[in-house]
C-alpha cells in the first residue's frame, strides 16, 4: 500500500532540499538524513549523522520482511505511524546499578530475542544496556539526548562495530529517532528486496 504524503509534507521537504544539497547521500542514506532533519528543522544533522548504507539495507530488508521493532520510550513509539512495536518500560523497574531504561532493555530483549531492530531516541543508559547483550539486531538506531551520557553513549555503540544510526552530538530525541525508523518504513523495497 503506497503511503499518500500531505502537501505540507511535500512542501517541506522541498523546502530542505532547496536549502540543503542531500543528492550525494546513496538512497536510504538519504532517506534517514532528509526525515530527520524534516523532524528537527535542524540541517546540521547532515553533518552529524553517522550511519552505513549497507548497514541500512540490510535493516531495510529485515524490517520489511517482519522484524520486532523495540523502542526504549512510548514517545518514539508515538512517533512510528506505520509499525508495532515493542515497549517494555512500564514493566520495568530500577534498582541498584540499573536504571528503569536498562530494565526496560532486558525485558525487551528477553521478548523479542536477536535480530530486532533497536530504536533508543531517550535514554542513554537504555543504550548503554543494549552495548551489554547479544542481540545481534538488525540495526539500532542510538539518537539519546541529553548533556550526560548521550554522546559518550552514542559512540559506544559506533565502537561496537553493531549496523547504527548515531550521530556524533548531544543532541537527538524521540522525534529524530522514530523518524529515523520511518525513513526505512516509507522507502519502498527495490526489486531485489523483494525476490530475496
């Protein structure tokens, strides 16, 4: 089913790529880029995104083929109009070296198991808990905000060598990650997608 765009939409994109130059990006690259920078009004993210096209299209393809998507907030998951996902935050709790987010990670991970695709746009710590188990997702999108954590958080995950979106600042957010999500959403599947 073809996703039909509000001319507010349209007119908005046209506005950023009249602003912005995103031709050069490869095509979900672009994608991600281009809608979360449409989420924020904020072009500075084309510069600091960092993400990996075959890391997309292999996510892309998994997504499309019916993989869990797991979100560290209900704000991301507000955000995510075309996917369920999964929440595991008002079931957790915190305790001693662990704060809710991370609990809510575990839970999340003991639900899904490996292959999912991870959407954290909150938490740092939620991140961080993720860096310690085997999830092997299909790719995780790390955009936590905040002045503690976040960027430190976000290039543990580049480190770890896991298929991600981050970006390189304190900056990010529910909106920019779920709308980093929806970017691989709405990018229709190419014909060797389809046939594999």
């Amino acid at each position: 089913m073809n996703r039909v765009v509000h001319p507010i939409e349209q007119e908005s994109f046209r506005r950023l790529r009249a602003r912005l130059d995103t031709s050069h990006f490869p095509p979900l690259t672009r994608a991600v880029v281009e809608r979360v920078i449409h989420s924020a009004a904020d072009l500075e993210y084309a510069s600091d995104l960092v993400m990996d096209e075959g890391d997309l299209v292999r996510a892309h393809a998994a997504l499309h083929s019916g993989a869990p998507v797991v979100v560290d907030v209900e704000m991301v998951a507000a955000g995510i109009t075309r996917r369920e996902t999964v929440c595991r935050l008002k079931d957790a709790g915190s305790g001693p070296g662990l704060t809710r987010s991370a609990h809510a990670v575990r839970l999340a991970y003991e639900q899904v198991g490996p292959g999912a695709l991870w959407v954290i746009g909150c938490a740092p710590t939620a991140l961080e808990e993720l860096l310690t188990l085997d999830a092997s997702p299909a790719l995780v999108i790390g955009l936590p905000v905040g002045f503690v954590g976040a960027a430190e958080s976000k290039e543990a995950l580049r480190a770890s060598g896991l298929p991600a979106v981050s970006n390189v600042s304190e900056k990010g957010g529910s909106a920019v990650a779920a709308a980093a999500l929806n970017a691989l959403l709405y990018h229709p599947l190419s014909s060797s997608e389809e046939t594999s």
